[in-house]
C-alpha cells in the first residue's frame, strides 16, 4: 500500500456561534471566534490517499488530476468564501475546524477514482492548530 498527499491551500471565514444560546454563553465558550464580524484563517489541507501504483506509470494517481479534483469538489467551493454563510455542503452545521474537515472528506470520498481510497484529510488552521480526519 501507497500513501500519497497533496497539499492545497485556501483562506475563509467563520463564526463559530450556536444560536439557541445567549450572546454570554457564545462568547465565554467560543471568545474571539463568535465575534459578530466574523474572522477568518489561511488554511492548508492535506488530502491523502493510497492504494498501488499502476504498473504502467508507478504512479498510485496522476497528481495533476488529483489537485483539479481537490480544487473542484473543495478548495474553489471554500476559498476566499463565507464557511457559514457560502459554503453549501457546511450549512446548518457548526463551522467548526474539526466539522469542515469532515466535510472535505465526504466532498472527496466519492470523487476520486475506484482504485483509489482516501485515506485522511488533514486541516491546519493555524501553524499550531490542525485536525485529521480518517473516515470514522
């Protein structure tokens, strides 16, 4: 079995907020994060997948093809966009880092070709803050 990540990268905004709860309570659990004029973050997301290479190319995905399904399924969908209010396969969830990163799977998961399985997604948000996904 073969591992292979691509990076991309992408910047949005959030506002982490639960609406059935008082401004107080928003701002005590969520701080910086529920302020009402949003914040935002440059991302990195690390797609990884496996699988065995062709025996043809020793390749396990043409990379070029794997970065224009990323682009397509994620990164045009999220970037530069409102993650509450923009993003589609995130409405009416918490935007969450560790919520998205679920997301960007379940856009990857059946997206990719058969011989090819995903193996993790892997979403900084920060330099010191990231979340990895593995489809459980």
């Amino acid at each position: 079995m073969v591992y292979l990540t691509r990076l991309e990268h992408f910047n949005a905004a959030h506002r982490l907020f639960n609406p059935e709860w008082s401004h107080e309570k928003n701002e005590l659990v969520f701080g910086q994060c529920a302020n009402e004029n949003w914040h935002g973050h440059n991302y990195d997301l690390f797609v990884t997948i496996k699988g065995e290479p062709d025996k043809g190319t020793g390749f396990l995905m043409d990379v070029k093809k794997l970065s224009t399904i990323i682009k397509e399924q994620v990164t045009e969908k999220l970037d530069h966009k409102n993650l509450n209010l923009d993003v589609d396969f995130m409405k009416g969830q918490m935007c969450s880092t560790e919520n998205l990163a679920v997301a960007i799977w379940n856009q990857l998961k059946t997206n990719l070709p058969g011989n090819i399985q995903l193996h993790s997604i892997k979403l900084y948000e920060t330099a010191r803050i990231y979340v990895e996904y593995f489809g459980e």
